[in-house]
C-alpha cells in the first residue's frame, strides 16, 4: 500500500513534534515512491535521516525516542504508561524492532484501537495542519522552532486547525479562556520577531518578514 502525504506528516509530528515543511514532506513521499517502502520503512529511513541534527541527536536513546513518540502520538508520558513504554524501550534495545518504526507501530496503534480518544484526534488533525502548513512554507532553513510550535496550538477539536492558521497569516483567532491564550506559544508574534533579508510576495504585511526567510 502506498505512503500518503498525511501518514508522512503522522510521522513528523510522532518522531519530532513539528509540521513538515514543503520541500521535506515532498522529499519523503518521493524516496516511499521511488524505493517502494512501505511506512515502517520510511519510518526507519525517516528516523537515521534525523539523527543528523543536534536537535534530534537525544533520540538515538531509546528511552528518548519512545517517551517522544508516546508524548507526541498517544498525550502519554512516562508516569502515565511507565509499563508500555518499557516494553518498547526494550523491543528496540534487543533488536525486536526497528528504532523508527515504532512509531509506525504506535500510531497504527492508536488509529486502529483508540480512534476516538481524544489524543488521536489530536494527532490527526495536526497532520491536517501539517499538510496545510507544508502548502505555505517550501523550505527549512534551520530553525524548527515555528514547525513545533504551532502544532502545539492544535488540539482534538478541528476548529483548531483553523485558528492555528489564523495565526499563521496574521490573525488574532479565539485561543479560549485568558489562561489558556497564556499558556499557548503565540506563534504570530514569534514569526514577527524574527530578523531576515528578503520580502517575499503576496503575503500580508505581518508575515512578510518570516515567510521570505522560509522561501
């Protein structure tokens, strides 16, 4: 069966809590379709590729890399499922599986027996996000602050991912209670603050700055 775009976006957000960016999302679904890997490959292929950059380095633990993937893919940390993540931990130390793959494994796991809870909704409607932010922003120049950041803004309600792009273009969408706007990372303002060369095209004025240093 082949890889979708949305199922590679699943894996950002489970291996490293970002939305991909255009280029790397496109990268992927290339190399699935051009190698005929199947998700668990890709997963894998996904995973090595990672552990190139400092940021993700920690994940060649296997603690590291399950407690991550638990987090990301099911809301769980170590002290609410201390027993399936040492399963996992070791699974992956003695060889069992793949580094990668298990989180092909949990998110199939969470699809397919807990598709109602609120975590996996959670989970996809990020990768809807994931897509959409894809769409906007073609390449990573080095900061995966923004990719993490505004995921983080989507929860299991789909009207999240509206506001979460709302914030995206220069909007002020309802963040809920005055607690929770404070608790969120306000992405526009973050964008806003970053310093760049270029002005890119067609962008409204707010965004301007940011999206001509992601293009």
């Amino acid at each position: 069966m082949a890889v979708s775009l949305k199922q590679i976006a699943m894996l950002y957000i489970a291996l490293f809590g970002r939305a991909p960016e255009g280029e790397g999302l496109n990268y992927w679904y290339e190399q699935a379709q051009a190698n005929g890997w199947d998700l668990a490959e890709l997963a894998e292929a996904m995973y090595e590729a990672a552990l190139q950059y400092p940021e993700y380095a920690e994940l060649s633990k296997p603690f590291v890399l399950v407690s991550t993937i638990y987090e990301n893919v099911l809301g769980k940390t170590y002290a609410d499922d201390h027993e399936g993540i040492n399963y996992w931990v070791k699974q992956v130390k003695e060889g069992k599986i793949p580094a990668g793959e298990v989180a092909k494994v949990i998110i199939g796991t969470a699809l397919t027996q807990y598709p109602e809870h609120p975590a996996t909704k959670t989970l996809l409607n990020r990768a809807e996000l994931g897509l959409k932010v894809a769409e906007k922003i073609e390449h990573f120049e080095g900061d995966f602050t923004p990719f993490q950041e505004i995921i983080k803004l989507v929860n299991d309600d789909p009207a999240s991912i509206e506001q979460a792009l709302a914030y995206l273009e220069g909007g002020s969408p309802e963040q809920g209670s005055q607690a929770e706007q404070q608790e969120n990372f306000d992405v526009h303002s973050y964008l806003n603050n970053l310093h760049i060369d270029k002005v890119a095209e067609n962008l409204p004025v707010a965004l301007e700055e940011v999206f001509s240093f992601w293009n």
